[in-house]
C-alpha cells in the first residue's frame, strides 16, 4: 500500500495525506445524477434491452450522411 502511494505522489516530499486526501476529493462526485437523470438512463437501458435501437450505421444510412 506504501508503494502504491509513493507512486501517487506529485513531488516526492508530498504527503501521504495529502495523497490520500487528493484522491477523495477524485472518488466523492460533487455533481450526483438527479432523479431525472437517472430515470433517463433506465428507460436507456430498457430500449436497449428491448432491442429498440439503431446502429451508428443505420443512421447514417437514414439520413444519407457518408
């Protein structure tokens, strides 16, 4: 685990809690999806499981775009 921080550092006289402190602020979003969003991203999910989908190259072909 030490090797691995010591690999994360910037400078090698930064800290490992400034490593580690670094890296939260990397894995905690600021930004979460909203409840809209995230109904979005389901009802994606469920035309693709559904098969209502298109190929980029179908659309293409749709719009006569080469």
């Amino acid at each position: 685990m030490k090797e691995q921080l010591t690999n994360l550092k910037i400078h090698p006289r930064e800290s490992y809690s400034a490593v580690i402190e670094r890296l939260l602020l990397c894995a905690i979003d600021p930004d979460p999806l909203t409840s809209e969003e995230i109904a979005g991203i389901e009802e994606s999910l469920a035309d693709i499981k559904a098969g209502r989908v298109h190929t980029e190259e179908e659309i293409m072909k749709e719009f006569g775009v080469e």
